[in-house]
C-alpha cells in the first residue's frame, strides 16, 4: 500500500507554466509587419465569415452574424461596403407634386448628377426672386415720390405701413409658376466605396425616414411638405451596406417595415408621429436597395420576428462568429498582424518590440480559456494593445516594451477582475479567506466572475446527527443555483458508496462563505465533497491548498472553464497549492513571475484531491485505501 501510495504522490508532481512563445515570424518591432489595405483582409481568424461576406458581396445576399461582442461583426460589415461596386450609386431627390402637395416625388438619378439638377433649379428660383426685389423697389419708389410731393407725418406712417406690408406679402407671394427647388435626399457625389450605414439602436424615424412638422402648415405660410422630407438610415444605405447590430432591440413593427423594405426594394416616408403635421405627408416610394448585415448574440434569434429570419436564411447566410481559433503558428502570425494594424489604426501609440506581442499572444492564450486555442475576443486585446501604447508614450519610449503590456493588462483591469480582487482583499482582512494552518470540514474553492475574473470561495461543512428519523439532509446554503445545487446532491453518491454504512443518520451542513452575488455551476464538487469528507472523517485540511474541478459520481474529476483565472486569484489571496482537473492542465498559462509562486498539481480522481488536500495522518491513509476500494477509480 506504501509503495502505492508513493507513486501516486509522484504522478502528482507541479509543473511549470509561463515558457517563451514561437510567433511563426521574425521581426523586431511590429513596424517591421506589413498591414493589408482592405479591411477584408484585416479580419482575423473568422475565415467562414470571410468567405461568406465575399459571396455576399458578389451576389447581394443578406447576412446574419451570430456571436459575442468584440469577435468582429462591425468589422465585416464594413468590409463587405469596400467590396461593392461604387459604378452603380445614386442620388435620391424629392420633388413638389402639383396635384398632390402631400405626396412629394421620387427621382433618381447617377451620383452627382442631384447636385447639378438642384443648383439648376435654384437658378430659375433666383430669377422669380429679382421680381419680387424690382416690386418691393417700385412701392418704395412710390412712397418716397408721394413724401416728395406732400411730406407731412401721416403720409410718413402710411407710407412705412405700405413698405411692410408688401414685404410681408412678397415673402409669402407664390407666382403663378413659381419654381420650388427639390431637395437632395441622398447624396453619394465623391464617395470612394459603397455606402455603410451604422443603424444600431436607431429610432422609426431614423431608420425608415420621417417628415419634419411645420407649426405654419396654414395660411400660406408652411414650408412645402418636399422639403420636410428626411431619408431614412435605409434610404441612405441604398446601393451600400445597412448594418444593425442587436436587432432583436427592434420593435416587431420596424422589423416587419424593415422586411418590407428588403423585399420591395423602395419603402415610401412619411411622419412618424400621428400628433405631427408630417404624418399626412407620404412620398412616393423611395428606392433603398441595400444588403442588410445583422448582428446579435444567440439570444437575438429567438426574438427576430420570424419572417424576417426567413428572408435573410432564404435569400442570404447565417454565420456563427467563432470565439476562439486553433494556436498554430499561422494563427500567432495573424496575431502579430493584429498588434501591428491596431497600432497602425490608433495613429497615437508606438510600435510594439518582439517580447511585447510575445505578451499579447500569451494574454491571447489565456483569454481563450481552451488548451491549444487563441481567443477571437480582439476588440478586449485591442483595449490592451492601446492602453500599453499609452503608458509607453507617457514614459517617453519609442517602442512598447513587455512591461508595459503587463502593466497595461494590470492597469485596464474589467470591473469583474475589480471587483474580485477587492473581494479578496477584503475577505484576508477579515480572515474569511484563511491560507496557513488546517481545518476540519473547511476548504478553500475557487470561482469566476464575469469570464475572466477568478474569485477564492471559502466552503466550510458540518456533520450533525440528523433531526429526522426517517432521512438525513444535506442543507446547503449560499444562494446557490440549480447546478451548483445538483452538484452538491451528486457528493451524497461519492460518500455513500465508501463509507459503507447508512449515511441518512446524519444531516450534512454545506455553507458556502458569504456568497451574496450567488453560485452557478458544478466547478466547487471537488471542493464541496473534501469539505464534507474531512467533516464526517475529523481529517484536517490544508488551508494553503485551494481547488476546481467538476466531479462525477464515479469519483472522476472532471473539466471546468476558467482555469487561468481561479489560479491567479489563488496566488493574489497567497494559497500555495492549487488542485485542477487533469483535462484543463494546458488551460493555464501563466507568466513566469506567478508560475513560481504556485504549485499546481492536475487530477483524475477524488482520492489523487485527497491526497494533497488532507494533513498527513494514519486517518487519512484509512480513507484513502477505503475510498480506493469502494469506487471504480482507474488502477
């Protein structure tokens, strides 16, 4: 059994994390790397997508764009309007209608060619304007001949009155052909690259166009309902790229216009607000025909209206944003790549030295919480890049070096790692969190908050007989979640088959310390089944010792996300040992600075967290041999 035990004690040695990084590329500083011209080719590792928005490009289909925040969306969308062609854009004009004032028309014409037909137009109405002026000239003329003849202060007053009341009348005199101007709705004169519309959060009016009320519709005095006319986001996207991330957020009845928009290819404006004089005006239909780039989350797909859905499924694609791409050497390349465009991009921060996006792509691995996997989270890696950027050019420096990434990655900490970290300060302070000596039925678990933040969740367990003598319970409190209450009732199967004996007489205590944000998954079995196990054993446990992991009822130890952050939270509350879960050993990645102030010892079995975690006892050899018996562990 000794010599057993050993070589267990010996599978379960520390490794070291935190080595140097191959980038695939030999350069000094990212000045050294080239950046693409076209944004298409800036896009990094979400080649579907690529590949996807090119074919829509070409053929003029819709896209939907399924993922979270910050893996490139926005970005595509305006890649796909540098893709279309600029040959086909147009002007939109709205003219007066004659026979129906309230019904403005529509003219399109190439672009460029509205410019020259409004100033046209604003020619003839400087001509009927010279009329006015030669009018006013002549009353005035009068005035002062009648003042000549017989000056005296009742013809002085009666001559003023005369000038302004023809003033007032010109102002609001419409000759029998007088000439209005139209107005330029959409104006695409000089652009370089298909329109690309940013429709986000947009209201009905500035997404589907509206008509301006005018307080003087009566009396002759109201501006013409043409000129009240305001294109829409839809509308100025014709012939470009209408992009609307979280499209969910729009009312059923937008997206249905915005459907109808889709389909026939021109949707009429008119006022939104029935309390508004614009709302009896309403336009001949105006041409908007765009490519419609959506975006979300996959909650958005449960609350697009359907039929929208379906057009864009049968009349285009859907593409999931991946979140993570495989850690080759190509992939490091396009990581380079990124740092350089960023930098390249900001136009206010230096380059990067080699050690530094070494750094970056070590930030990178952590972040994609998957062995062998880079994260695609580029807009978060981008606020690093920058913030690095910046303090190198608050030092003075020419280059970013390596230490002023890691300062950066300290310095624009989210406010979940904020939080964590005043979480362990606070618990140390008040000794909540305990890392010297041992305790029997406590333990030290580890959580995450948010995705990147690990937390130290202190559990403590208590056998008591039980007050029922039908069953015992296992009382757990700490506002936990139906996983994580789960996940405690799979422990009872654990101890059950090794104790050997009715385990009903007891009611087990489960408290997780001072949990007021709750508890959600299974990560805390392992921790929860030592705690319990060192309860109903009277086995101390290390309080230097803290641990992840998922447990099945068979006693394996399964694997669990966020492996990076709940070590580095371990080491900042100063634990020395950190017990993981076999499967998630190349999940951490740490700098060399941390790998050395923590040992980390990976697990297949709840015997091998028995092992370390339990104080060294004739008890404990016992259990171990007991447990090793009773549960179809792996030999």
């Amino acid at each position: 059994m000794g010599e057993d035990t050993k070589v267990e004690r010996e599978a379960l040695a520390p490794r070291e994390y935190g080595e140097s990084l191959d980038l695939g590329l030999e350069f000094n500083t990212t000045e050294d790397i080239e950046v693409p011209e076209k944004l298409i080719d800036q896009v990094i590792g979400q080649e579907h997508a690529v590949e996807v928005i090119r074919t829509a490009a070409t053929q003029k289909r819709h896209v939907l764009l399924i993922g979270e925040p910050g893996t490139g969306k926005s970005m595509l969308g305006q890649a796909m309007a540098e893709l279309l062609p600029t040959e086909s854009l147009e002007d939109i004009l709205v003219f007066p209608n004659s026979e129906d004032e309230n019904m403005p028309r529509i003219k399109t014409v190439p672009a460029c060619q509205g410019r020259r037909i409004v100033e046209k137009y604003r020619e003839k109405a400087r001509g009927q304007e010279s009329i006015k002026s030669y009018i006013l000239l002549f009353v005035m003329f009068t005035v002062m001949l009648a003042l000549f003849i017989e000056f005296s202060a009742t013809t002085l007053l009666m001559g003023l009155f005369v000038i302004i009341l023809t003033i007032m009348a010109l102002s609001n005199m419409r000759l029998r052909n007088t000439v209005l101007v139209p107005k330029l709705l959409v104006d695409n004169c000089g652009r370089t690259k298909a329109p690309f519309i940013d429709a986000t959060g947009a209201h009905a009016g500035a997404l589907l166009g509206d008509v301006r009320h005018d307080p003087f519709q009566s009396g002759g005095l109201g501006t013409p309902a043409h000129e009240r006319v305001e294109p829409g986001m839809i509308h100025r996207a014709h012939k470009g790229v209408l992009f609307i991330d979280e499209i969910a957020t729009l009312s059923l009845k937008m997206q249905q216009s915005l459907l109808t928009a889709m389909q026939e290819k021109k949707f009429p404006i008119t006022g939104q607000s029935e309390m508004s004089s614009g709302a009896m005006v309403r336009t001949e239909p105006v041409p908007c025909d765009f490519i419609l780039v959506a975006a979300g989350n996959l909650d958005t797909v449960d609350k697009m209206h359907p039929a929208l859905r379906s057009r864009i499924r049968g009349y285009g694609y859907e593409v999931y944003m991946r979140t993570t791409m495989p850690d080759t050497l190509e992939n490091r390349r396009k990581l380079v790549q990124f740092v350089a465009q960023e930098v390249k991009r900001d136009g206010k921060i230096p380059h990067f030295r080699r050690e530094a996006v070494e750094e970056i792509v070590r930030e990178a691995q952590k972040r994609a919480g998957r062995k062998g996997h880079l994260t695609l989270r580029l807009r978060d890696l981008g606020g690093i890049v920058r913030a690095a950027g910046d303090i190198a050019v608050k030092k003075g420096k020419k280059y970013v070096e390596r230490e002023d990434v890691l300062e950066a990655i300290r310095m624009a900490k989210p406010l979940e790692k904020q939080l964590a970290d005043w979480y362990i300060e606070r618990k140390k302070e008040y000794q909540v969190i305990k890392t010297e000596g041992s305790e029997i039925g406590r333990v030290n678990g580890l959580a995450v908050i948010g995705e990147q933040s690990g937390i130290v969740l202190p559990i403590e367990a208590v056998v008591a007989s039980a007050a029922s003598k039908e069953e015992g319970k296992i009382i757990v409190t700490g506002k936990l979640g139906e996983i994580a209450k789960e996940a405690v009732q799979n422990v009872s199967a654990i101890i059950k088959r090794y104790k050997g004996e009715d385990i009903s007489r007891y009611d087990i205590h489960v408290q997780f310390l001072q949990t007021y944000e709750g508890v959600e998954g299974d990560s805390a079995s392992i921790s929860v089944a030592t705690a319990v196990i060192s309860a109903l054993e009277e086995i101390p446990i290390r309080q230097d010792v803290a641990m992840t992991g998922s447990l099945s009822v068979r006693g394996e130890v399964l694997p669990i996300g966020g492996a990076t952050p709940k070590i580095e939270a371990a080491i900042e509350a100063g634990i020395k040992t950190v017990i993981i879960p076999k499967s998630n050993e190349k999940d951490v990645f740490l700098s060399r600075d941390k790998a050395e102030r923590i040992q980390i010892f990976p697990v297949e079995t709840i015997d091998e967290v028995l092992e370390i975690a339990l104080e060294e006892s004739e008890k404990k050899r016992e259990l171990l041999r007991r447990i090793r018996e009773a549960l179809p562990l792996s030999s």
